[in-house]
C-alpha cells in the first residue's frame, strides 16, 4: 500500500483567503502590480494571484480563467487540474515558494480549505530575435548570437549539438536577485575535475545579484586583481560549441547574450572559428598574422621611443636624418609625444564606441586624419609616430577578442613609460615581467600559456597553425579531454571514391 505523503512542516495551508492575501499583501507592500481575482462558486471560495506584466494576459484569460469559471462541479484542485487545459501543474504549500513563483511570473490558484495551492508558469518574456553579432563579426560561417533568452540560447546549442552527450546542469546565482545559471558541457569529452571545480565556484559564489555573465566570469576567474582576461567569453553560439566539443565547460546566464567558456589560454583568444572555414593554409595564415600583431602593437610604440630617446645609434642615417627632421620643431620629448598621441587615440576609439554606428564611424576616420594632421602641423608631434601610433592601433584591431584587445592596449602604456625611462633595457624588463606574470597565471586551475608552457609539441597545430582536418584526429591534450580520439585517422585517409 502506498504511504500518503507527509504534510511539510512549513506548510500553512489550509488557509482562510483573506489571511492568505493579507500575508502575501505584506510581502508585496507597496507593489501595485500583485493582481488579486477572487472567485466564488457553490459555496466555495476561490482566488487568483499574480503579478502583472509577468503573466501573459490572454493565456490567463483563455486558458485558466475560463476553464475554471465553467466547472460545473464543486471547485477542487483535482478538478482545476482536469479541465485546465495546462501541462506541468505544481502544487505548493510552502509561502517561500510562492513568493518565489510569483516572481518569476506564475499563476497562483487557491481553493479555500485545500492543502496545497495550484500554479501554472505562463510566462510572458520580452525577447529581441536573433540577430548578427556586433563584437564578434565574421565574413565566413554562421552570422547569429546569443540573446538574453536563456532559453533560445540553449535551444541554439541543442540544435548545433544533437547529441545525449551534451550535459546542462540548472544552477542559480544572487541572494537578493537569483539568476538562473547552466552549466554546459560534453559528458563524455569534459574533464571531470574542470566540471566540478566550475560548478562549485558557481555555487559558492555568496553575493546579493550578478549583472551579466561578462560579471560573473570575473567572480568565477581564478585571479580577479589580474589585468588579463582567464575566461573566454563570446556572443557567438559556434565559438561556443567549438570550445564544447575541444572539451572545455561552458556557463550562460539568463538575460546575458554572451557565454562563457573556461579554462582559457592567451592563444585561445587568438583562435577564431572563421579559421576553420576557410582553406588550411589562409587559416594558419591568419593566425600567424594576428600572433604577431599582438607583439607588433604592445612593443612598436615602446620601440620607437626607446630608440629615439636613447639607442639612435642603431637607426639607419638617411631615416635617422628623416627622423630628426621632421621632431625639428616637436617641443615634447619622444615619451610625452606618445603618450599624448596615444591617449588621443584612445579617446577617438571609446567616442567612437559610444556613438551610433554611422557616426561613430564617420568621426573615427575624420577625428583620426583632421587631429592627426593637426598635431603635425602645430608642431605637437612628429609625422613618423603618427605611422606608428596608426600601426599600432591597427595591430590592436586583428585581435578577434575585444577583452584581450583591451589588455594590449592597456600593456602599451606601463611599456612607453619603461621604454622613455630606461630605453631598449626598460623594454626587455617590462616583457620579462609579462612573462613571469603570464607563467604562474591559471585558469580553471590549467596553466595559462599551454601548450607553450608545459611544453605540448604535439598541440601546436591546433594552436599556432592549422593542419589539414584529417590530421586533426587527436583533441587537444592542453584541456586534458576525457576522450583525446576524435576519428580514426587511417579510416580518414582512405579514398572513398565510389570508382575505387
């Protein structure tokens, strides 16, 4: 014989109506927007509540009011859940629950003098379509990004991963204003110390309300006083599914149009799925490119100045008199000169950010060519690092992420500073320092410069270059992949030729 269920202790039904409303009444104390529908039937008493905006209206009226105001028999939960034309019931008893429901948009229905009240989530969510991607833009592959639907967000990645091996955990964050929080990831490819060390960050992260997801990953990140950035984070759903099945974790937050994707390395943000799309050979093209216009922009500006300032020996002499010609009538030295012109640079940048889009543009270009020419011709700089701030500036731009393209330009400054004050030695100390700095850094737990440091030979075509795809049999043993095979690589290599 089956046992009835236990009642809950925290239970405090069964309830007269007007006690009900008046306990809730004084949790939502001041809040216009509780609605209240009280009905009687046959003697008995029934009531509505929910708060307003968060239902949808004519799901209310058509698909609960309705049905309810036609039941013929006395009024029972039993009965409203047989002529409700609703799927997924829940029965609640607990007042904390309720409150809970009420806030995230469901219906609450209560018979007096029954043991539980009966909810139903009719939801009404305002949710932008999908849309290309503003910070991550691509020539080749699939243009769309994230929303701030969870739910849309994760019906994408259902449908780029049709597989039962994908894994979404439910999580919450925030105490005062909860967020609903998945955890992604490939059972099978995963490693299970990166899952579990993810999950238990999330839930012992103790803090009333998270923004976005870009600020829960730097609660999540192993450093949070480092300048560099130990979780990727992206607005494209390919990106994302590219770092699940290379066996990486990924988070998506409810109302974030960017996911997350841990453990990260520096090389990782210099990958680009569009590198994959295109020929092996421009694809590792590219990346070679963007590698060294990472260097090319933290260490020209520094160069400049550095030999200008003190190492002019080394300049060729037709450039040399080129160079002393045209800082003839300069009247800053060469770190004054560009700090003020990258500064300027910086300030055209974030104007042209904040602006509309055609403005923004058009004054970019304009503001960079009119102050440019300005400052040459009052004498405030030198036309040479006007090329060079320019090539820098455009070096910065190849970074495929925006967060490590902002720590490069941040780097350069501390780098000009050590350049006008000790030269070429100044240099060579601010990249050791980096270097140090970048050794004992981790995320997830996994060193940060892998597969350079610990030394993975055999990771380097997927990091620094592209091999052809049926070389690219093995994953990445920098992640540490639970499953290092990806295909057999003799079956791969066979013609399949139907005339073979």
């Amino acid at each position: 014989m089956r046992k009835k269920q236990k009642r809950s202790k925290n239970s405090i039904f069964p309830l007269p109506i007007d006690q009900l409303l008046e306990t809730i009444q004084s949790k939502f104390e001041g809040n216009d927007d509780l609605k209240i529908s009280k009905h009687e039937h046959n003697g008995k008493k029934l009531v509505l509540f929910y708060i307003e905006y968060q239902a949808d209206s004519d799901m209310l009226q058509n698909y609960l009011l309705r049905p309810i105001l036609h039941i013929k028999k006395d009024w029972t939960n039993d009965e409203l859940i047989n002529h409700i034309p609703l799927t997924s019931p829940n029965k609640e008893t607990e007042l904390e629950k309720i409150l809970e429901g009420l806030i995230v948009g469901h219906v609450f229905i209560y018979v007096e003098g029954e043991s539980e009240a009966v909810s139903y989530s009719i939801v009404k969510k305002e949710t932008r379509s999908l849309e290309k991607a503003e910070t991550e833009s691509l020539v080749l592959g699939p243009k769309i990004s994230f929303t701030e639907s969870l739910k849309t967000n994760l019906n994408i990645i259902r449908w780029r991963i049709k597989s039962t091996d994908l894994v979404v955990e439910e999580l919450k964050v925030g105490k005062t204003v909860p967020a609903g929080v998945r955890l992604v990831y490939m059972k099978s490819i995963a490693n299970e110390v990166d899952v579990n060390t993810m999950r238990q960050r999330i839930e012992d992260l103790d803090i009333d309300e998270v923004e976005d997801s870009i600020v829960l990953k730097q609660y999540l990140e192993d450093s949070q006083n480092n300048l560099f950035p130990q979780f990727d984070s992206t607005e494209l759903p390919d990106r994302f599914t590219y770092g699940l099945t290379k066996g990486k974790i990924g988070v998506l937050m409810e109302n974030s149009p960017t996911g997350i994707v841990a453990p990260a390395t520096l090389f990782s943000y210099l990958e680009s799925t569009e590198d994959l799309y295109m020929r092996w050979q421009a694809g590792s093209f590219l990346r070679i490119l963007r590698f060294m216009s990472m260097f090319f922009s933290v260490l020209v500006t520094p160069a400049y100045v550095a030999v200008v300032t003190y190492q002019y020996g080394i300049i060729p002499t037709q450039l040399l008199i080129s160079l002393g010609q045209s800082r003839a009538a300069v009247p800053f030295p060469p770190l004054i000169e560009a700090l003020i012109l990258e500064f300027l640079i910086e300030l055209l940048r974030e104007a042209g950010a904040r602006l509309p889009t055609k403005v923004g543009q058009t004054m970019g270009i304009v503001g960079g060519i009119v102050i440019g020419q300005a400052a040459v011709e009052a004498g405030l700089t030198s036309n040479i690092l006007i090329i060079v701030i320019a090539m820098s500036a455009l070096a910065s731009f190849t970074t495929p992420s925006y967060l490590l393209g902002t720590t490069i330009r941040l780097i350069r400054f501390p780098m000009i500073v050590l350049a006008g004050i000790f030269g070429l030695y100044g240099i060579i100390f601010g990249i050791c320092f980096l270097i140090i700095h970048l050794l004992n850094l981790k995320s997830l737990g996994r060193p940060y410069l892998v597969p350079l440091y610990p030394l993975q030979l055999k990771d380097f075509n997927k990091v620094f270059f592209r091999t052809p795809f049926n070389h690219l049999n093995k994953r990445a043993r920098s992640y540490r992949p639970k499953d290092l095979i990806r295909f057999s690589k003799q079956e791969a290599e066979k013609r399949k030729d139907i005339d073979e």
